[in-house]
C-alpha cells in the first residue's frame, strides 16, 4: 500500500492534470453546466402536462417538482457517460488535424489543445444526444404508450421510463 502511494506522491503537476484530462470526474464547471441543462429539459414536459395533459401546475407543483429533479439526476448521468466516450473518440480522430511535432512545446500545445477542442465537442454532442432522445422516448411514452392512464400516472411513468432508459442507453459503449 506504501508502494502505490508513494507513487501518487511522485507525480507531478503535469501529471496530474493529464490524468484529471482523462478521468470521469468531472470540473465543477461541468457539473454545474450538465445539471442546469438536466433541469432544464426536465422541466420541459411540465408544459406538455399542463397544456396537453391538463395537470394544474398549482395543485400538481410537488410532483412536478420531484419529477424534475429525479429526471435532471439521471440525465446529468447520461450526459456524463456520453461525454465521456466521446471525448476519446474525437480525441483519437484529431490526430490527422493535427499532425504530430518533433519539438516539446508544439507537441504539449498540440495535445492542450486537441484536448480542449474534445471537451467543448464531446459535451455539446452529449448535451444534443441525450436531449433529443430524452424528449423522444417521452413524447412515445407519453402518447403511445400510456396515453389511457391517469394524467399523474402518464407523468411520472413517462418521465421515470424517459430518463432510466436514457442513462441505460448511455452506459453502453
């Protein structure tokens, strides 16, 4: 065990920021950017029940919100696995943009910003993906599917179904 951490010691700043580059976690930027999009399109349907569905927001407001905030949770989940896998793909095709340099510096600058370019496009890809899929399967769901039930049963299986189907879909490679 003093073996492993002893090797955590010894690396450096640049290191660590390279692992940081390609690890899951995500800055607090990202999070922050990932769950207010979530919200956001969580909160989308709440008009769909309330014009469509007839569910009075006033009497309905602590299902709505319950249901948003479960919702926003799983696709903030979906969002991060998307970005993820994507990051490395676009990563991988960047090499033929840009040709690897024989010094140092071009080759650090290079990888900055082959990484930069990665992020901004794997996670406005996985914020279009997931939206449009999430807003699918639930207009389907909603519909389709469970179009006799209940308004409140419509709302909560659609939006239960919508989101858990995609954070399953977004956990396969």
């Amino acid at each position: 065990m003093s073996a492993k951490s002893s090797k955590s010691k010894n690396l450096s700043q640049e290191e660590e920021a390279l692992l940081q580059d390609y690890s899951r976690d995500l800055s607090t930027k990202s999070s922050a950017f990932f769950y207010g999009n979530a919200a956001i399109v969580s909160a989308v349907p709440i008009w769909l029940f309330w014009k469509i569905h007839q569910m009075e927001p006033t009497n309905n407001y602590i299902y709505f919100i319950l249901g948003t905030l479960f919702t926003a949770y799983l696709i903030s989940f979906a969002y991060k696995n998307v970005k993820f896998v994507l990051k490395h793909k676009i990563f991988q095709n960047l090499d033929n943009v840009f040709p690897n340099e024989k010094e140092k510096k071009n080759e650090d600058r290079s990888l900055k910003k082959k990484n930069e370019i990665a992020e901004y496009e794997a996670t406005t890809y996985s914020i279009f993906y997931n939206n449009s899929l999430f807003l699918f399967i639930l207009l389907v769901a909603s519909f389709v599917i469970f179009k006799n039930f209940t308004p409140l049963f419509n709302y909560f299986l659609s939006m239960s179904i919508a989101s858990g189907l995609l954070a399953l879909f977004s956990t396969s490679k």
